[in-house]
C-alpha cells in the first residue's frame, strides 16, 4: 500500500488529499499541518475577526471528514526538513516520517525583512484563523489597529477594523491602494469605500520599525519620523513561500508546468508554487487536484496546473473586485484601453497588447463576466474573437446580463443560477461546497453566508 504525505492542511493539501482517496481507495493518506485547526476558509478570516462568522463556520469540512475518507490529520505538526533521498521528511518534535509520494502545500508566510520588531507580541500577518482571533478579541473596544501592506489580508484585515468599530489606520507605502493590480479609477473607488467606512488612509508610508512596550508592539514607526500608536498591528506586506524545509539551493525552488520538482514522486501545489502575487484560493484549488492526479499516476487527466494569468478575485469593503492578467498600463507602453466611464462604483476596463491579444482586465462592482475574461486572457483572444454579446454586457451597465448568477464569497467561482432562483435560496457552490442564501442586490442577487 502506497504512503501519500501532504504537507499543508490548507486548500492545496486538502483537494490533494481528496483527489488521491477518490483515486486509489486503498492509499494511506498522511496530513500534517503546523495550524492547530483543520481545514478553514482563510477569505473568511475579515468576517471571523469582525464577528460576523463563528469559529464552527469557518470550518470547510465536517470534524467527521477525515475519519470518513480516512486521512490521518496530524495537527500541530511542523515538518522542518524534506530528505528526498532517503523518501523521508523530519519534524521538529525528531520525529520522521518516510512517504512514497510527497504533495508539499505549505502556502506562503510573511517576509518582514527590513521592519525591526515586526516579531513582537500584537504584530500580526493576518493569515491564520489564531491571529484573526486577535482582532476579533478587540471587538466593541476603543483598540486602535494600524495595518501595512498593499496585500489582500492587509485589506481583509483593514475592513474587519473598520466593521468592529475600532481606531484604525492604514499605511499605503505608495500613493494609490494595491498599485500593481488596480489601476488608479479602481483604487479610488475602493479608497472612497474605506474613507467612508471611517480608515484613515496614509499614502507615501515607508514603515521603518514597530516599537515596543512592555514587551509587545505599541506603535508603527515611519521612516519620516511619524508615529501610529497600535494595540495591534497588521504586518501584510510582504509574503514568501514557506519552502524553509525543503532543500532548496540558490535560486529558489525549481517547479515544472505539471508542478512536479526536481525530486522523485514530490509535487507543489498552492500559493508555496511561485512567489508573485496575486494568490488564489480557486488557483490552490485547482492544482490541489492536479498533483492529486498527477500522484496517482493519473498523468493523462492532469491539466497544467500552473496558469500564466494572475487573477485578484475578491470583495474588497465589500465591493466585488476582479483584476485579470495585465491590468496597469503605464503611460505609452505599448498596450491600449477600452474602459468605461465610473458610474458610482461600477467600473469595466479591458487592456489589449499592440497585437490586439487581450491581455487583462478589471471589473469592479458587477463581476458576472470575469470567467469568460479569464479564459480569454489565457488563450490570447483578439479583440475581433470576444464575443459582440459579452462586449454589449461589459460596456453597458443597464444592459440586463444574460449570465444569472452569483459569486461564491469564499473561492469566487461563478455559479450559475435556475432561471427561477428567488431571494432567500439556499445555494451550495459546486467548488468549495460552501452554503449560502440570495438576497437582494442592486446587480441581481447577492449572497449571505448560512451558519
Ligand atoms: C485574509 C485572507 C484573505 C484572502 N482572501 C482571498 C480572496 O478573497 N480570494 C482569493 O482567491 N484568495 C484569497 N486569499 C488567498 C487564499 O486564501 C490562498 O490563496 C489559499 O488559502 C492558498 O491555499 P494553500 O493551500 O496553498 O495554502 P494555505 O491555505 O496557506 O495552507 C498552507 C498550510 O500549510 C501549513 N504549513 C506550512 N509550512 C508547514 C510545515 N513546514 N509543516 C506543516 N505545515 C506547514 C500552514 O500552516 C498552512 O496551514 C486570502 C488569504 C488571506 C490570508
């Protein structure tokens, strides 16, 4: 009987793990992860930490799943050193395990070179559910929070300040918000959103250090001088793949289209694979199940799991926001721009190489068309093969869209709704299994997670 040793309990490890017990029945499946809970839904940490979720709902898996697909969870497990030469990884406890196939989903960790203190006590990255928990204990408090980064947990992390009530602020080391994926139309939409919602908002912040106080971090230091006193602060800006127990040489891991590394029977999958952001829940997804495949042996069925086309898919201040491929055109570059004009928060550009090849997009406020983008960047469509319907769609923000749908608010698949869908449905995406219910929005429907 062959040994499947995941490492990483997140999305990557668990579709991997999934996929292998659908695949080879008789497997044993090990799973180990550093976390001290299983499989949750990390888009979901801003609710949890605003409070609007409860612990149990964060959960992707019921506690009986892993007994039923028999994978052994091994939790607060660290592996620190992968031996592909004797087929072995370490841990720290000594302990050691050896594997027949090795699936390494370790996700990626915060990169704070260069801010002195950002080890302290109350500085977090925003990345697990036991730091979410320190926000969300702050709760109805006069804390303040100060937050860094231009990253998706930085936003998360800055929205779920603003909901509970706190002081925060945020320091944006540039002048505009997330500068290489949004373009300046769609990041004053979002920075509207969070000057609304009460975020004070420091453009041109280069964080030099966070000071300390009896033991744990009191304030973010500027390298102008500038102090923000902090009960908690938010260190999102810079993220690395945790590949520290693998043994990389100089130059960074070496990973080939169909994810499999340098070393006999050891594939990536996940945000650990490459080191650019934007990082994907859906992308984790789907190569959790390519290297799934791919272990089994199952080479034929295994897609390319890595994409060249960076998707941002989120909701930022609650506002919907897709940003495909390409999206910022510096001034005569080379890439033209069909766009709209900002209607309130609604806001659709396209960007075209010199060639006519759809190279990205951005779509903010209704999203329904991110999929067929999507798909288009990466086959390399010209303007001439998009579709007149779609471009009807894109373009017209009263045009009544033919895709009824809505967006899963944890892995952004776009699901199809019956034509009968009404509000108060109770909807189950298809990807993550994730339950919700329809509600009215000013777009068609919306969502609302169900506990
Ligand atoms: C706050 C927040 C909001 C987000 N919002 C969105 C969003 O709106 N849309 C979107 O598409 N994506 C979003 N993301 C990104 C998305 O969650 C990630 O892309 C996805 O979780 C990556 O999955 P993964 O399985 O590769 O890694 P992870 O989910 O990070 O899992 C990796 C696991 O491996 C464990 N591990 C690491 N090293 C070791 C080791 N040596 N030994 C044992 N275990 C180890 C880690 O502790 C972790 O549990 C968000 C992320 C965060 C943090």
């Amino acid at each position: 009987m062959s040994r499947y040793l995941i490492i990483g309990g997140g999305v990557a490890g668990t579709r991997a793990a999934q996929t292998i017990r659908a695949n080879v029945p008789a497997a044993e499946i090990i799973m180990v992860s550093r976390e001290d809970h299983p499989f949750y839904r990390r888009p979901q940490l801003g609710e949890y930490a605003a409070g609007r979720l409860a612990e149990a709902a964060l959960m992707a898996r019921n506690p009986s799943f892993w007994e039923e697909k028999r994978i052994d969870l091994r939790l607060n497990t660290e592996v620190v050193a992968v031996e592909p030469s004797a087929s072995m990884v370490r841990m720290l406890d000594g302990s050691t395990l050896e594997y027949d196939h090795l699936i390494v989903a370790t996700g990626r960790e915060p990169n704070c070179e260069g801010v002195d203190g950002s080890d302290l006590p109350g500085v977090i990255s925003f990345q697990t559910l036991q730091e979410a928990a320190q926000l969300r204990v702050l709760q109805g408090g006069d804390g303040r929070v100060v937050v860094y980064g231009d990253s998706l947990p930085a936003l998360q992390m800055v929205q779920a300040a603003a909901t509970s009530g706190l002081d925060i602020t945020y320091l944006v080391a540039g002048e505009r918000i997330l500068p290489g994926v949004l373009d300046e139309d769609a990041s004053q939409i979002l920075d509207g959103r969070l000057h609304a919602a009460g975020v004070k908002v420091v453009k041109g912040a280069d964080v030099r250090s966070i000071e300390k106080k009896a033991g744990r971090a009191a304030a973010v230091k500027l390298s102008s001088g500038q102090v923000y006193p902090a009960d908690l602060v938010g260190a999102c800006a810079a993220y690395r793949p945790v590949t520290a127990a693998l043994p990389v040489a100089e130059g960074g891991l070496r990973v080939a289209e169909d994810l499999s590394t340098p070393w006999p029977h050891v594939w990536v999958a996940g945000d650990v694979v490459g080191d650019e952001p934007p990082f994907n829940w859906l992308r984790a997804w789907r190569q959790g199940e390519s290297v799934g495949l791919a272990a089994c042996g199952a080479q034929d069925s295994v897609r390319s799991g890595r994409s060249s086309v960076h998707v941002l898919n989120c909701q930022l201040m609650g506002l919907s926001v897709v940003a495909i491929g390409q999206t910022v055109v510096p001034y005569r570059s080379g890439p033209s721009e069909v766009r709209t004009e900002v209607i309130g928060e609604f806001y659709k550009k396209l960007v075209f190489a010199p060639d006519d090849r759809l190279i990205g997009a951005i779509l903010v406020g209704n999203v329904a068309e991110a999929g067929e983008l999507e798909e288009a960047v990466g086959i390399g469509s010209s303007r001439s093969d998009l579709d007149p319907a779609l471009m009807k769609q894109l373009f017209e923000p009263t045009y009544r869209p033919r895709f009824i749908g809505v967006q899963c608010p944890v892995c952004r698949h776009e699901i199809q709704l019956e034509p009968d869908a009404q509000v108060g449905d109770r909807v189950t995406c298809p990807i993550c299994g994730v339950d919700f219910e329809l509600v009215e929005d000013a777009q068609g429907f919306g969502v609302q997670m169900v506990e």
